[in-house]
C-alpha cells in the first residue's frame, strides 16, 4: 500500500476517533437537560443572594437609603436592594386625622353600603394637592367577588343594575357571586371624593350628591395621608409593603412600594 493511501487510512481513523466521543457527549449532555433537577433551573433562572418573594406582597424594612437605592430587610431576615429605577409605582402613607381635612382634601372610601349614600368601614385615605391626580371622583357599588356594578355593557345594549343577574353573569362568567344583601354577604360602596364636613365624615360625589362615611363595628376610623413616593422622605426603620415583578441583576424590580411613616407629613423635614 502506498504511502499516500496509508495517510488517507490515518485521516479517516482519527476522524472517526474524534467523532465517537463528541456524539456520545453530546447525547449525554442532551440527556442530562431532559432529565435534570427542578432545582437546576430554580438556580440558573434566578440571580444568587436575591430572596425569591411571594408574587401577592411581602413586608420589609428599610435599612439604608440612598438618593437612588433602597435596602430592605424581609420577614426572613433577608436583605436585597431596590433601585429607584426598577420601582413602577412609589406610595407613601401617613398618619393623619379629620382635623387635618380641608377643601384641599380628597377622600376614599370603600366599606359596607348600609343604604342612604353612607359607607360603613374602618379606615380612610386622603389626597391633597398634586396627589389627588391620584385619584377620580368614583361612587360605584362593589359586588361581593369585587367586580363593580355596571350601568351598561359593552355593547351599550341595555341598562344594568346589582339585581340584574343575568346581565352580571354575562360580563363575569357563569360564577356569579351571592347577590349583595342576600346569604348575610352586605353590598358594598366605593366612595372618592373632596372633603365636605365631619360628624360624620362627608364627601362630595359625581351625580352632583353627598357620601357620609361611618365607622363600622369596631368604632374607630383611622385615616392615612397618601402621597407619591420620594427618595427624600425614606428613612432607615420604615415599614415598606411590596410587590416584587421579578429579580434583577442588580436587585429587586417591583411593581408597587408602599412606605409607611410614623409621623404626620406635615411634622416631617426631608432635610433632616
């Protein structure tokens, strides 16, 4: 056999020598990605040192606060950042009281609906100047599975009201919920609107009328001042609720942060 003919014998055994090995990896690594751990992707999918939180909320507190970064301490002992950019909406409340209400006030109510334009419930918030672009003026009664009652349909084929089963069956599917005041579940009414009066507490709504809003059972009705959030009034010990979206990277993305405060707006200074 010549010695060209011998070359090309070599060639072709070499090939074959290192192809079997690489197909055989190749299937095992397939093989090994079909058939691998769920935890393998609980890893990889996820950044490491990030805590995983519930998709429904989860409370922290603030331990260091910068002009762009927030670090909060879970309920598991967990630390993760926050930055301002990765935050959708930013909240913070206060404490107030119905002495502070003005006709700078507006209010938001929702509760039990006891008949006469009057809401039964335990607690209110209040907007004031550029905040209450927050809120519209709203006076919608709340079905028992919290779908609002609805005067039309999307077709605008006829009218509607909270009795008119099945014209609610046909925007909320075949489930349809307990009718309000009927099996012991009380309608309920949604209220928004600017600051009239107290003794009781009275807002003005659209349809040119007036909400009076009650305490309920327990007798108190505590008020919290909502305003949009800023770095500048985070402060280290604040309670925060949040709503993660996903982890980052560089930390945490959230589609709501709500800070709350322990003192009234009006007594605090952002420049201390």
């Amino acid at each position: 056999m010549s010695k060209a003919r011998w070359f090309e014998l070599l060639l072709v055994v070499l090939f074959l020598l290192c192809w079997q090995p690489g197909g055989a990896a190749t299937a095992q690594i397939q093989n090994q990605i079909q058939n691998r751990d769920p935890s393998f992707d609980a890893v990889v999918g996820h950044p490491r040192g990030l805590p995983q939180l519930p998709p429904q909320g989860a409370w922290g507190e603030v331990i260091n606060v910068t002009p762009r970064w927030l670090v909060i301490h879970n309920h598991v002992g967990q630390q993760f950042p926050l930055a301002i950019d990765d935050i959708q909406e930013f909240l913070i409340r206060w404490p107030t009281n119905a002495d502070t209400l003005n006709q700078q006030s507006v209010v938001e109510a929702i509760g039990q609906d006891v008949g006469s334009n009057t809401v039964r419930s335990n607690h209110v918030d209040v907007f004031v100047g550029p905040d209450r672009s927050l809120v519209a003026p709203t006076y919608n009664s709340v079905l028992p599975n919290n779908m609002v009652v609805t005067t039309l349909d999307p077709g605008f084929n006829r009218f509607m009201n909270a009795f008119d089963v099945a014209g609610q069956n046909m925007l909320y599917g075949w489930a349809y919920p307990v009718n309000p005041g009927l099996g012991g579940i009380p309608a309920r009414l949604h209220v928004v609107g600017p600051w009239l009066a107290n003794s009781p507490l009275r807002l003005a709504v659209p349809g040119n009328n007036m909400a009076a809003v009650i305490p309920d059972d327990t007798g108190q009705l505590t008020m919290t001042r909502v305003t949009r959030g800023d770095m500048k009034y985070a402060r280290k010990g604040d309670y925060a609720f949040l709503l993660p979206m996903q982890t980052l990277p560089r930390g945490l993305a959230v589609s709501q942060l709500v800070l709350y405060k322990q003192m009234p707006y009006e007594q605090f200074n952002p420049n201390k």
